[in-house]
C-alpha cells in the first residue's frame, strides 16, 4: 500500500509527514504531537491554506511544498516550559508517555471474571421476573416499557459508555491546565467558530476558559476544580443522540459566549445575569430524550406525566442541572449568597423554559413591545433580553458558516426522522415536519429561516445593531441557498410530471 506525504509548516519550519492511509488516528496524531515538539495533552490543530482548520486524521489530504498545512499548538501547560529537547528525542518522549498511558487504561479495565459475575446476577434477576410470587422482593427494576421515547441501555451499552466517559474524563482533567492561545480565545468570541474540529474534552477546556475570561471563577468564588467536576457532570448528562447532544450543548453555548462579548453585554447588564446566561446555555439540553415535547404529550410519557404536559422537556433540563449542582463537588454556586442563588436559580428557570418554541411568539412580542424604550436597569426589559439570546443561541446553526451549518441539519432532521417513524409504530399523530415522506432539506429550512429564525434575529439585531454581519447576513444568505435549492427541485419535479 502506497504511503500519503503530507506536507506541513510548524515552529516556522518545513516538515514532512508519512504514513499509510490505514494508520490509525492515535499513531497519525503522535507523528505530528512529535513534529510539534508538543507534551502528551497539549491541543494541537491544522489550518489549509484558507486558514480553515481540518481534523488531523489519516484522511488528511495529500498536498505539496507550495500548499502546506500549518501545523500549531493552540493550548499547552505553560508551567511545564523548561530546557527544549531536540525533536526526535521529544519525539521519543511523547510516544513513551502514549504508550504508558494506554498501558495504565488496559490495567485499569475491569477483570474479564467480574464481568461474568455481573452477567450472572443479571441472568438470575432475569429469571426471577418470570416467578410471580417474588416479584415484590423488587430486586430488579422493569425499564422494559420505559415511557420517554428512549429504549433502555443493554447492560453492555451502558458499561461502554461509562467506560468512554472516564476516557474523556481523563483527558479533559490531564487537559484542564492547558493555556489556550489568544486567538483561540477570540475566535472563540464569533459565530465562525467551527466545532467539528474539536473533541469532547477540547470542548471541556474551551467551557472553562468562558467561565474564566468572564471572570466567574474570582467574582464567584468558583473553585477551578468544583468547576471541571460540574463540566464533566454536564457533559455526562447530555445523551448519545442525532442532534441534542454534548456538542449541540457546546455551539448554544458558544454562541451565547459570543454574543456576550459582541454587543459588549459584560458593560450593561451585572455579571450575575451573565452567569445565568451561559450556564443556562450549557445545561438547557440536559437528558434530552431525542422526542420533542409533542411526543412525550401525545406518547403521556412519564416526564408528560409528572409536568403535567407544561413544557416537560424543559422542565426535564432544569431538574437535571440543579440535581448536578446539588452535588457539593459540582456547586459552582456553593460559595454565592442565599439571595444571589436564589436570583441564579430563578433566571435558570426562566432562561432554560424560554427554548419552548410553544413560547416563543409571546417572548418575542414581548420584546417588541419593550424594545423601542428598552432600559437596561429595568429588571423586565432585561428578563425578557435574557429569553430572547437564550432563544437566539439555541437555534443559532444558520449564523455559522454552511460548513459548519449544514452537518447540523442534516443531524436535526435525521433525529426528526427518528421520531417520525417511531410515531408511525406506535399509531400517535405523525408531527407534519418530522415526516421523511413529506419533508425535504431545503423546504424544511427556508420555511424555519423565514418564519422564525428572522423575525427574532432582525428584533435583537435592532437593540445590537453590530450584530448585523455577525449573525443576521449569514441567515439573510442561508435563506437564500436554501430558497435556490428548493425552487431548483420544484423544476426538477416539474420536469418528472408527465
């Protein structure tokens, strides 16, 4: 097999990488962390020469001396600066340290006799489910008909998942003291940020440089690890699903961050309300099932059930976040006042309950209403600003870039699908924009875009009027491509008919 030569720049120098397209991404990434000069956890990342990141993986490119990538340390562990050792020897170091890590994960995996323990004890619950007259002994639970459009974990599953979660955990911990360079920082400030190129525990980091660089950590007395112990919890918590997942989590976020430093909000409102806008941002998904809100209604599931079908999913978020926070080792707020957490906690609620679109003609009309005489020392005019960017960044996709923007839709939709034909299955009524048979790409997004997403931007783009290139054009241009693409298969369809 032919081997790929990749040409790069790094530390000002040309280099030269070669491996074989079926190398593996751990080997492809120690090769470059070498040529970088990089230690075990620093964060490393590729630029084309657009400018544009690309993932280091075995299915980078081939290029030549006259296109290189650039090749560059984004965030490393300042307090580790020492002597520099030459390149193959730190080289040598690197793969070293890799190679007991992987050592110490494969000693710390649990015995192969344990799990034939545990898969005993499930066999014999199994058994004891068919016996009637010891099914009060409760020694296991039914999930069996579990009522909230999630099929329970098999056994294995959920093992393999834990298992995924200490691995980002390791690495996000071993990766929590890096330093994160100062364009990071400010391209994490716009809506081009890219999040497909960062992984899970990146993404860690880059959260608590927000917290961070907004100065929560002094003004509320945060400690830094109480912080990284509430990141990973909310991380955990964001299920394995199409769209509302971790990442999602991340971009709302992000956004919210952005929009922050963009209209220069930190001068006008207290940081407080800061606060409560970011953290309702990162946790206003929490155990997303992957059913919207109609299903779990038309489903009675039990979060239907027990919120009495007012906006249970949201509902559902803002219990898991303050269960997170009721851990003492997760209280990013244990150090706040009884008044402050009682502010914090009732603009959390408000935020998180905003992200139900069955609200969101009565927030923004609100804010129709508020906006020609808008005050910010007025706490109602402000509550309602609040919603209203909680609301912005939540449904924010179609302001990035359509590189960024499309792999979201296409996410979105197939969780819509999914949903869809469950519905189907189970004889509820079929959600009209969730049906493959009658839904398409494009017609899906001109009709959100133009009755939903403009309205609200171009509203808060009249208090912020900077936000007009930042967020408005784009999804002025996204309406556009979108209302191209349909108007050219409404031609093509018409072509077809006979």
């Amino acid at each position: 097999m032919t081997t790929k030569v990749i040409y790069f720049v790094v530390n000002g120098r040309l280099e030269q990488a070669e491996f074989r397209p079926d190398c593996s991404l751990t080997d492809v990434k120690d090769l470059f962390r070498a040529a970088a000069e990089a230690g075990p956890h620093d964060i490393l990342k590729m630029y084309n020469t657009k400018g544009h990141m690309v993932n280091i993986s075995p299915r980078l490119a081939v290029n030549d001396s006259n296109s290189c990538y650039k090749l560059e340390v984004v965030a490393s562990d300042l307090q580790n600066t020492g002597p520099a050792l030459p390149a193959e020897l730190c080289g040598m170091e690197n793969r070293l340290k890799h190679l007991e890590s992987k050592a110490l994960e494969d000693a710390e995996k649990t015995p192969d006799i344990v799990y034939q323990l545990k898969s005993q004890v499930e066999s014999f619950k199994r058994k004891l489910e068919n016996v009637e007259h010891l099914r009060w002994m409760g020694l296991f639970k039914d999930q069996s008909d579990r009522r909230d459009g999630v099929h329970p974990k098999s056994t294995k599953a959920e093992e393999t998942v834990g298992v995924e979660h200490e691995q980002v955990r390791r690495m996000f911990l071993h990766m929590s003291s890096l330093q994160v360079n100062e364009d990071v920082r400010e391209y994490l400030k716009t809506p081009l940020f890219d999040n497909w190129q960062w992984e899970e525990a990146e993404m860690m980091v880059l959260l608590q440089v927000m917290y961070s660089d907004l100065d929560f950590l002094t003004a509320f007395h945060i400690e830094p690890e109480v912080l990284q112990n509430f990141l990973f919890e909310v991380y955990r918590h964001y299920n394995n699903i199409p769209f509302h997942n971790f990442q999602h989590c991340f971009c709302v976020t992000q956004m919210m961050y952005g929009l922050i430093w963009l209209t220069d909000l930190r001068s006008k409102l207290d940081r407080i309300d800061l606060l409560i806008m970011l953290t309702s941002a990162l946790c206003h998904d929490l155990d997303h099932p992957g059913y919207n809100n109609v299903y779990q209604i038309n489903a009675q599931t039990d979060l239907a059930l027990r919120y009495n079908d007012i906006s249970p999913l949201e509902n559902h978020h803002c219990a898991i976040a303050f269960g997170i926070l009721s851990k003492p080792e997760c209280n990013i707020l244990k150090n706040v006042t009884s008044e402050q957490y009682k502010q914090i906690r009732g603009g959390m609620i408000k935020c998180i309950l905003a992200t139900d679109m069955t609200k969101h003609n009565e927030i923004l009309h609100k804010f129709k209403v508020v906006l020609p005489a808008f005050d910010f020392k007025n706490n109602d005019h402000k509550e309602v600003l609040m919603k209203i960017t909680m609301k912005v960044s939540d449904i924010s996709n179609e302001a990035r870039p359509m590189a960024v923007a499309e792999p979201w839709l296409d996410c979105l939709l197939q969780e819509f699908f999914n949903q869809s034909d469950t519905e189907k299955l189970k004889g509820l009524p079929v959600t009209p924009f969730m049906d493959r048979d009658k839904v398409s790409k494009p017609s899906s997004q001109t009709n959100f875009i133009r009755f939903v997403l403009m309205p609200l931007f171009v509203e808060l783009t009249k208090l912020f009027p900077c936000l007009e290139q930042h967020i408005l054009e784009p999804v002025r241009s996204a309406l556009e491509y979108y209302s191209d693409l349909e108007k050219a298969a409404q031609a093509e369809g018409g072509r077809a008919t006979p």
